[in-house]
C-alpha cells in the first residue's frame, strides 16, 4: 500500500514513491555512495521495508532511484523518527533532498504523528542547512553519536497540524516556580472564562498557597484537584471535578509517615470544604471523548498528568485542554523546558495524539486520576415574593 506524499513542484520526471523490496539494491548503492560509517545492511533494509511501523520513500528521477528517506513510527508517541536520508551526491543541491523531506513530513501528519526528530552529524554543514530552512530546530548536541565518535544534533519539527479554530481560545500562562504549574493552569482556564482576571505572579502564589498538598516527592507541595477546585470555586465559577476514587492522592510520593499523615489531612480537610459548597464532587474516569464534550459545551479542562512521557520524570502535572481534531488532543502547558531548547510557542497549543494522552492522564502506581471542569455561573434569576 502506497503513503500518501505530497504534490511537489520539480522535474515532471522525478518521483516520489514508497519503496518495496524491489528497491534493495538501489537503496544499498546510496548507503554505500553516502555513508562511511553508520550503514544500513541488506537484512536492516529488507527488515524496515517489511515492518509497518516504518516508511522508507525512494525519490526517483526516470528510471533512477536517486534518493530515500525512511521513517520509524513508534507507539505511544506523537513523534516520528527520521531514521536515515540519503541523495546520490550527483543529485545533491538539485532539490532531490527537500522533495524527500516534504514527503516524509507528510506521511508522518497522514498517519497522526505531530512531530519530526532526526539525528544530523555536526559536521554535516549542508543537511543541517537543509533542514534549517525546513524549519527544524536545533533541541542538543549529541557527544560522540557516530560510529567514528563523531558529535550529532538532535533536531525536531513541529508538523503543521491546528486544533479547531473555536476551540483555541484558551490564553497561555508559564509556571514561574517549578511546583506552581497546577495554579498556572487553573489561570488559564479562569482567564478564558473571564477576561478581567488579570495573570501574574501575584495571583499564581496566591493560588498555590490556597492549594497546596504541603508535601510532594522532594521540595514545595505541589496543588492536588482538591484545593483547586475550591480555589476556582471562591472565585466565582461553577466547577465540576472527578478523581478516580476517594483514596487520599499523592501520599505514595513521600516515605515518611507523619508526611502521609499531613496530606491526607489536608486533603480531608479540603473535601469537607467541598461537600458543604456546591461543586460537583464525582468519582471514576474521564475519557478524551467526555473532554471533547465539556470543551464543545462551554467548559475549559484542566487535567493531571504524569510527566513522565513528556520530560521522563515521574511527577504529577497539570495541563490545559485547549482543542481537539481527527487526531489530536491540543493543550497547553504551563513548563516550559529551557534546557531542552524548548520556548513558550512549543508549550501552546501542544498536540497529544488521543490514545496518547489517555496513557499520561494518570500518575503513580494506583493510576490516580483527576479532572477539574470550570464554567462561568449562570447568571441567577430575579424571583419576585
């Protein structure tokens, strides 16, 4: 079965194609022409040709296979990999490359991947030309990557996917300390409710004072749905939160039991408060379709993850879900990750694939969960006696 590749200007005679086991010895002749080191084998071709969470896309001028680009698909992540890419170095500055990297652009999007990262030596001045003008950023250095011990770069591309114009309201506010990303988030999703809510830094200590479970794995107490959801309820808006049960939440993050004690305390505390106001208190799970909904009816989700797929840490976080489209789970995030060449752009709007964010929604051994849905108050009506 052919992947979908772009129409592309260029020589009406050229071509791009999904290879097939026809291709090996073409593609072996560009392994070998291109590459010193760091050689794809006959058996490794005939193995990605064969998987179907690989793409290999052979550029073809006439009756000549001139380039290839290949591409792994991974479960579990929004981003493909740009494995390896080759052009006869006859071909080379005619183009061939950019129509290769444009083709392996769209059959990532076509099979619901957001993003993608490849390896590039750091020697290899015209690729990384290539690829600069392709709009891929530099994300680190990679010491002694290759065979011969010489240095890489890691680089990535955000694909050209949009959430459903209606539904990408939501301002973006950064966290400021590193416990502080469960008031950024309920900023965000106050503000998109209410324009006047001014965000500063005032407003998200303030919060996370209200909020915080006093203790957490290692340093300040991050914000448990609890007190959330009482900190957006004193401020005016209805509010509906689910957990997964009645379980006391992040008391598996410390070992010592007075610590334990505090959180679960706290957060007894917070739940009293609760049953006497009139936030909807519910129990279970939320899927990405029950989002979809709350978004689509005039709700804005904050959602808490486990960090872990996004940094490969092991850390509740809360995020905002700003958009959905066929594919994806849009949301902000309110940790921008500077040492990994991350900026605020990279942190809105960031696409999840669905099946994706239904594995982060969850931290810790029990798989806890927990969603905070915020809603302006319907205006009440005048009764006369």
């Amino acid at each position: 079965m052919n992947e979908p590749v772009p129409d592309l200007p260029g020589n009406p005679a050229s071509t791009v194609r999904t290879a097939t086991l026809s291709d090996l010895d073409a593609l072996l002749e560009i392994e070998q022409r291109c590459f010193v080191t760091d050689r794809l084998s006959r058996r490794s071709f005939r193995h990605l040709l064969s998987r179907a969470k690989a793409v290999t896309l052979v550029h073809e001028t006439g009756a000549v296979v001139d380039g290839y680009v290949l591409v792994l698909f991974h479960a579990g992540t929004a981003l493909g990999r740009l494995y390896s890419f080759a052009v006869l170095p006859e071909r080379q500055g005619m183009g061939v490359g950019a129509r290769l990297l444009s083709a392996a652009e769209a059959v990532t999007l076509a099979r619901g991947y957001a993003a993608l990262r490849l390896e590039v030596r750091a020697d290899n001045q015209p690729a990384r030309a290539l690829y600069h003008r392709a709009g891929y950023r530099e994300m680190r250095l990679l010491p002694g990557y290759y065979e011969d011990h010489g240095d890489g770069l890691r680089l990535e591309k955000t694909l050209e996917t949009r959430p459903e114009p209606s539904l990408t309201h939501v301002p973006f506010y950064e966290q400021t300390l590193e416990f502080t990303c469960g008031p950024a988030a309920l900023m965000m999703a106050m503000k998109t409710l209410d324009k006047t809510i001014v965000l500063d830094r005032k407003l998200e200590l303030r919060l996370w004072r209200e909020a915080t479970t006093i203790f957490m794995t290692s340093g300040h107490g991050g914000c448990g749905p609890y007190g959330l959801a009482l900190a957006a309820h004193r401020r005016g808006f209805e509010v509906t939160m689910r957990v997964k049960d009645q379980t006391a939440l992040f008391v598996d993050s410390v070992r010592s039991p007075e610590k334990k004690a505090v959180i679960a305390l706290v957060q007894e505390d917070q739940l009293e408060e609760i049953r006497q106001s009139d936030i909807r208190l519910e129990y279970g799970l939320v899927s990405v379709a029950d989002l979809e909904q709350e978004l689509q009816t005039g709700g804005v989700p904050i959602v808490m993850i486990s960090s872990y797929r996004l940094y490969g840490e092991k850390f509740p976080h809360w995020v905002v879900v700003t958009g959905f489209d066929a594919h994806f789970l849009y949301m902000h995030d309110p940790y921008v990750d500077y040492a990994m060449g991350k900026t605020p752009t990279d942190c809105v709007n960031l696409p999840i694939l669905k099946a994706e964010f239904t594995g982060m929604a969850r931290y810790g051994k029990s798989g806890q969960r927990a969603v905070i849905i915020l809603r302006r108050r319907p205006p009440r009506i005048a009764t006369h006696a």
